[in-house]
C-alpha cells in the first residue's frame, strides 16, 4: 500500500509539472501558531513553486489573503514582526486620547457591565471588540482594498468563516478583504462575531479548519495543506480558560481537519505542541519552525519546483493616497451620520493615505460611543468612495467599584452611564457609594459641539464620611461624622484636546455630629459662584508616565445669601510629568489652596494628607485654610503594569496667604509600588516624616473622588 501511495504522488506531481494542472494552497487556522505557514511560503518561494489558488482559515485567511493580494512572503514577515500583537488584544484607550469632555471624571468603576433594554446587566459577547484587529487587517490590506472580487487578486482566493445562526460554512470570493479576514478570525468569546450584510460570523475553523476541497472546486489540481491548529490536549495542559475552549472548539475541528488532510496531496505539518493559541510573542520562533517543516518536504517539494508559472494578472493597485467623491456612516442607529462624520474629519476631495484614513477611524472609536469602527473602500466609475461601519455601544452601562485603604476603610459603589439617552450628545452619570463613606452623586452634561462648543452641567450630590484627628505618631484619636448635601449647576466651553472652562452657581449644607469624639452638633450653610479650568493630557490616570494636568477653582460667597458666612475660596493643583525614555519620567506637582483673608474658616477647610497628596501624613491628617504642596518624584515602570516611585514633598500650612518657610511647614518621602490589574489598581506605600517618623499606605481600587471637577 505504501509503494502504491508513494507511485500515486509521483503520478500526481508528474501531471502537474508537464500538464496545465494548478497548484492550491490550503492553510489553516491555529491562532499564532499559524504564524508558521509565513515560513513555508518562504520555503516554496525559495523552490520557485507557483500557487494558483488559495484558501485560507481564521490566521490561515490574513496569511494566505496577503499572500493572494500580492505580498511576497518576506514582506509578510515583516509586517507581522513589526506588528505590536499585544495591542491587539488590549483595547484599552489610552486617556490621552479621551475627549476632554470625558476627562472631566476620574475612573469611576472596576468592572462595566452592558445593560439591556429592562435594564439588566449583562456580560458582553467577548473579551475583545475587533476593534484594533480590524483596524490593522485594513492597513495591511489597502493597496487592494478596492477591489470586491477575490478571483481579480494575483492569486484567486477564497476565505472561510462560519455563520453563527446557522452553523453553516460561508465561503467569502468577494468583499472588503480586512473584512472578511476579520470575519474568518472570530475566534468564540475572544473576539466579537462579525456582521456582514445582516449575518454574523465566527471564526471558520469551526466548520472547515483546512479548506482543501474548496481548492478542488476553484480547480486545483494538486493541493498543498498547511495544518497549524493543535491537536487534543492532555489533561494536564488544560491550564485556563482559553486552553479549555481551544479544546471545546477542537473537539469538532480534529473531524473536519481529518477528512481534509485525506484530500490533500502534500501535507505540512509544524511542530507546534507548545505554542499556545495566543503565543504571539514567539512569532520569530514560530515562522522558523514553519520553515523546518517545509524544509523536511524538500524532495516532494522539489517536484513542483520549476512549474510553468500562470500568466500574471495585471492588478491595480491603490495609490498611497486617495480622494473620495463620497463619505458615507452604516450601521448607526442613535448617532446621526452628520455627527459621526464630525468625529472622523475627512472631507471629499481631500487626498489621504492609509494612515490618515486609519487615525480618522479612532478619533471616532476614542470617543467611548462606539464598539468598532472601521472603513471600506469602493470603486466606481473611475472614483473612490468611503463607506464608514459602525457599531454603537449600548448607550447603558453599569459599573461596580470596590475600594480598600490603610484607614481600614471599604467603600462598594455601583455606576450607571446613559450616554445620549436623556438627549442626544448628553452624558448621566448616577453613582452610589456604600460603606464607611457614603454617597448618592447625580452628574449630567449636555454638549452643544463635539469638538469644541458650549455645555450644561448639573451635580446634585449628597455624601457622608469619617473625619479624623491625630497625634504626633500619625494614629487616630478621634472622629467625627461629616455629611453633606449640595447641588451645583453650571455653564462651560469645551475644545475637544484643551480645556473645560466653567463658569456655576452652588449651595450647600454641612452637618458634622459626634461619632467618638466629644463633639458638640453643628451645621453650616453656603450658597456662591465660581468658576473653574481643566485640562489634562495625561497617557494614564492612575500611572501616567507623560502628560500633564492642571485644575483651578475660584469661588465667593456672600454672607446672608442663604449663607451662614461669606468668604472667597481658590483652589489650583498643577501636575508636570516628564518622560525620559520608555519606562522612566520624572513629575513635578504643586498643590494651593486659600481662603484668602478669611482665616477663620473651619467649616469647610482643605484637607491634606495620603498616598496621593502628601506622603508623611495619613490620608486626610492636617486641615487649614491655607496650605501648599511641592512635589517631586521619579517613576519608574518595571515591568508591564508594575510601577515604582521615589518621592519627596513640602507642605506648608498657614493662617496667612503668605510663605513662611519657620511656620507650620512639613516634610516628607518615601516610596510607593502600584499594580495595575484588570479590576483597578493596587498601591503600597511607605514615607517618613521630618522627624523620620513612619507612614504605611496601601489602597485597593480607585480611592478618590471621581466628581473632583463637578464640585463646587
């Protein structure tokens, strides 16, 4: 039987070198370890071995895609090596590319979840939106984005994925290439299914992981089979989650690779065990493997080699840059296409390159409204069109927040988000906090512009928390409770990347009554205006390795206004981060605060003290009415996520609006490590004091007021 197999291969390959028989190419999918297949390309470019057909899987379908648009497979390589894959699966925006409407509040919860129509929440239908993924498939593909009829690329090719309602096989010859790349690469619950003329798909390999028998249909003669996936796993390599589906979903898969390697007529296959489905940090390693499996087919290989190479296709390819005669939004159901347009900024007639259309694409996805969007391309009559796809995110969202520090303190809250519900360009904000400090806060913005333009703003907010008193070791003594009930309502500007300037009316009341202390009751009552100034263009909020920051608040009060007292208050924190390098800045931070003249204010006073304030007095320690704050610390990122700083701090507290360096002044330093987790950060902290007295700090989640600006 072997002698047989072995004279019927001979047979085979003979016919296709001295007949008009067609060479296919099969690959497969198998997540980074299809990475392997760039090197058998390389193995068959070497021999000289012309492919006339192509069909590819989930990574099979972007290797062999590119392949068929007219990449070599060194250019291939390229492009994956240069690609940053960790990116790809992290959708985070970075906050430096928020709106700066959206700045106006600190991270608000640990963990969103979608809400439905009946308001339940609800878990999304994946870890990952494509949003990146797609992006980066319409980057590689563009000089062939125009071009709808795979059978007109130098290389026919077909691309398979599989249809979630039905379970059936879709097999893609014409469309947007980087769409139905990402279509093919759906991988269940990491990536989201793809719609397509009103059909969702995932990933093919569900239903045809080696798309061989399609290459006999497209007429290939003798088929190439590349299989990447991996086989069953042993008990003891299921280690987590994605290990456990991989293998669900290839319980199904190893039947269908089967009946297509019987179908093939060479079969390479990488030795690739160890390499998990989302190992894409070896890709060098991987690529090499696959060209060592090639490399072991040499002889059969070199049959094929030499064979007479179809008559090349002339293709058009698109220029490095383009006008349309048209912008066209699909898929939008609340946003008007107007307003999306806006978000995106092109214009007809203008000349854009790739990169200018891809940015373009994010300015919109950066404004938090949106799940995906990405563009198409068309060509009719000699003249491109844009077609911008979208896909709105549920304009409700619930967040859960849980917060932890050193004061022993443990605040749960929960967050609902309506973002254009109440009106259209509108943002709600509804947040209650229970534990050792409560809150009910009530935000809600309305924009006039999305760039730039004018805005509404009200914040009912009422909150309830512990304040303490010290000794000279930093414990606690005493405490008593504070609550407080006020409103604040305002008119602002906005420039999309600059600045919030707002001009807002308030009243408010305090109550503060014993706790332990020995405190006799008492209330107090305000009622003024203000105005206050944003801007920040930080990379991070929690660790920001650049940007910088500055908040300024001046308010008055008139005595018998609905006020107890009158007094004008200023406010002004200013944060300058240097970077030098990738994992190394420097941030400068100056902190004031003054009642001016007003020195008997005890009321209301500024509170300064904690992790984030002054390192070398607890959270909270010292009051006054007039106080300022030097800072200068050195971050250092370690390693991904984990970061240290050295710091060291001035404070000066004072009755008078004056610095005297002999009076009330206060030193401190010491060091910090943060941990940023996918639930919020974690920070621990140590500082001494000027007479070298020590502080520990530690803080779970996000510890501090997110409705800083909305405040009066």
């Amino acid at each position: 039987m072997k002698v047989i197999s072995v004279l019927i291969s001979f047979l085979t390959v003979f016919s296709v070198l001295f007949g008009e028989q067609k060479i296919g190419l099969a690959l497969s999918g198998g997540g980074a370890r299809g990475l392997a297949q760039i090197g058998v390309l390389k193995v068959l470019e070497e021999e000289n071995i012309s492919i006339d057909y192509i069909a590819g899987t989930s990574i099979g379908s972007i290797i062999g895609g590119l392949y068929a648009a007219g990449y070599s497979a060194s250019e291939i390589e390229k492009m994956i090596l240069q690609t940053k894959w960790d990116d790809i699966f992290d959708e985070t925006i970075c906050r430096e590319n928020y709106y700066i409407g959206e700045k106006r509040w600190k991270p608000l919860a640990n963990y969103y979840f979608v809400v439905d129509d009946n308001f339940v929440p609800r878990l999304p239908q994946a870890f990952l939106t494509g949003e990146d993924l797609i992006s980066k498939l319409f980057s590689f593909t563009y000089p062939v984005a125009h071009i709808r009829d795979f059978d007109k690329f130098p290389i026919p090719f077909r691309c398979v994925s599989t249809d979630i309602l039905n379970g059936k096989e879709k097999i893609f010859s014409e469309g947007s290439l980087h769409e139905t790349m990402r279509a093919s690469m759906s991988f269940p619950s990491i990536f989201q299914p793809m719609r397509l003329e009103g059909n969702l798909y995932i990933d093919g390999g569900i239903v045809n992981n080696l798309p061989v028998q399609i290459l006999k249909e497209m007429g290939a003669d003798f088929i190439i089979a590349v299989q990447t996936n991996s086989g069953l796993k042993s008990e003891e390599n299921l280690q987590d989650l994605i290990d456990v589906l991989e293998q669900t979903i290839n319980l199904g898969v190893t039947e269908n690779v089967n009946e297509s390697i019987r179908h093939c007529d060479l079969l390479i296959k990488p030795e690739l065990n160890d390499i998990s489905l989302l190992d894409f940090r070896k890709k060098k390693e991987i690529i090499a493997r696959g060209e060592e499996a090639a490399r072991k087919k040499l002889n059969q290989l070199k049959l094929l080699s030499g064979k007479v190479q179809s008559v090349s296709k002339t293709v058009s390819f698109l220029p490095d840059k383009i006008k349309f005669s048209r912008i066209s939004v699909q898929g939008n159901h609340y946003l008007s296409k107007a307003k999306i347009k806006e978000y995106i900024g092109l214009e007809t007639g203008t000349y854009y390159s790739r990169e200018d259309i891809t940015e373009a694409m994010f300015r919109a996805y950066y404004s938090k409204l949106f799940e995906v969007v990405y563009p198409t391309i068309r060509e009719k009559d000699g003249e491109y069109q844009l077609v911008v796809h979208v896909r709105e995110k549920n304009r409700k969202q619930l967040g859960v927040s849980l917060t932890y520090n050193e004061s022993k303190e443990i605040v749960a809250g929960l967050v609902w988000e309506f973002n254009n519900l109440i009106q259209k360009n509108s943002k709600l904000i509804f947040n209650l906090q229970f534990g050792d400090r409560q809150a009910v806060n009530l935000d809600y913005v309305k924009n006039f512009g999305k760039h730039w333009g004018i805005y509404f703003h009200l914040f009912p907010y009422l909150r309830e928390q512990n304040l303490y008193s010290y000794n000279e070791n930093h414990e606690k003594k005493n405490s008593v409770r504070s609550l407080e009930i006020g409103n604040t309502a305002g008119i602002g500007v906005f420039s999309r990347d600059f600045l919030i300037a707002e001009i807002y009316g308030f009243t408010f009341q305090t109550n503060m009554y014993r706790n332990i202390a020995d405190f006799e009751d008492n209330n107090f009552k305000a009622s003024g205006l203000g105005i206050k100034l944003y801007h920040e263009n930080l990379d991070d909020f929690i660790f920001p390795m650049k940007g910088s920051q500055f908040l300024v608040k001046l308010s008055a009060v008139k005595k018998k206004f609905f006020s107890d007292a009158g007094y004008k208050k200023f406010y002004a924190k200013m944060k300058f981060i240097l970077p030098f390098g990738k994992d190394i800045s420097f941030k400068y931070q100056f902190e004031y605060g003054s009642y001016f003249r007003d020195y008997d204010i005890d009321f209301d006073p500024f509170y300064i003290g904690g992790l984030e304030s002054f390192m070398g007095l607890q959270q909270n320690e010292r009051s006054a009415p007039i106080y300022k704050i030097n800072t200068l610390a050195a971050r250092i990122r370690i390693i991904k996520n984990l970061y240290t700083d050295f710091q060291i701090n001035f404070l000066n507290l004072g009755n008078v609006d004056v610095w005297l360096p002999e009076k009330n002044n206060y030193f401190g330093m010491g060091i910090k490590v943060g941990y940023r987790t996918f639930l919020g950060p974690i920070k621990i902290g140590y500082a001494v004091d000027g007479d070298l007295k020590s502080n520990y700090y530690f803080s779970v989640g996000y510890d501090f007021d997110a409705f800083e600006f909305s405040r009066k």
